[in-house]
C-alpha cells in the first residue's frame, strides 16, 4: 500500500501542477482582454469588457487556489500527515468534475483512502510519522 500512497500523492502534485498552468493562462488571458481593442466594443454596453475581464481573473485565481489545495493534499500524502487523508478526501471530490484525467485521479484516490487495507496502513505510518516528530 505504500506504493500506492506515494503514487497518489505524485499524482495529486502533478494534477496541482497542471491545473496551475491553466489557471494562470487564464490569468494572462483576462489582461489581455482587458487591454486588447475589440473591434465591437461600441456595440457592447458600457463596463462589458471590464467586467469579463474581471471575472476572467477571478476564475483564473479560483483555479489556482484549487490546484494549491490538490498540490497540498499530495505533498500532505507524501509525509503521512494526520490531515492529509481527509484533505485529500475533499480534493478527490473536487477532482471528479476535472474529466477525464481528474476523474480517473479521484477514482484512485478513493480506492486507496478508503480501502480497508489503505486505512489501515495510513493511520499506521500516521501516528509514527507524528511520534517521530514529537521527539
């Protein structure tokens, strides 16, 4: 099973990584909407292009908030943290709507956290991992 924690987490960290990227296009792409001449802006009622710019960004900051959180969740994995399968939990749901690849990355996820086997073993390396930094 501890093969599959880890492969888990790096899959976690790298969908994180991902998504990252496209939050950030987002990001580059709402500047330039912001700052591009449309050729039917007098067309548009006033504060249209403003305000799909503005949403554009705070799409594009919401993605990358999520992507933090998933990168979190698998670097959380990776040192058997207490939270980190709970966390993770959450995440996974999350990541059932990122078709296909992220629902394929949630279906793993839930078969390790909650397979009796993965329970076990996590809640095991959990509470060594917490003894060892207590001392």
């Amino acid at each position: 099973m501890n093969m599959h924690v880890n492969i888990l987490g790096w899959l976690l960290i790298g969908s994180g990584i991902l998504t990252a990227i496209g939050g950030t296009i987002l990001l580059f792409a709402s500047q330039i909407f912001r700052h591009m001449p449309l050729p039917m802006a007098h067309e548009m009622p006033p504060g249209v292009p403003p305000f799909v710019a503005w949403l554009t960004s705070v799409v594009g900051l919401a993605i990358i908030a999520v992507a933090a959180a998933t990168a979190a969740a698998g670097v959380g994995l990776l040192q058997y943290r207490s939270w980190a399968r709970t966390f993770a939990t959450v995440v996974a749901v999350l990541l059932l709507f990122h078709f296909p690849i992220g629902t394929a990355v949630a279906v793993y996820a839930f078969w390790v956290l909650f397979s009796q086997e993965g329970q076990q073993y996590y809640r095991s390396r959990s509470e060594n991992t917490s003894e060892a930094q207590a001392r």
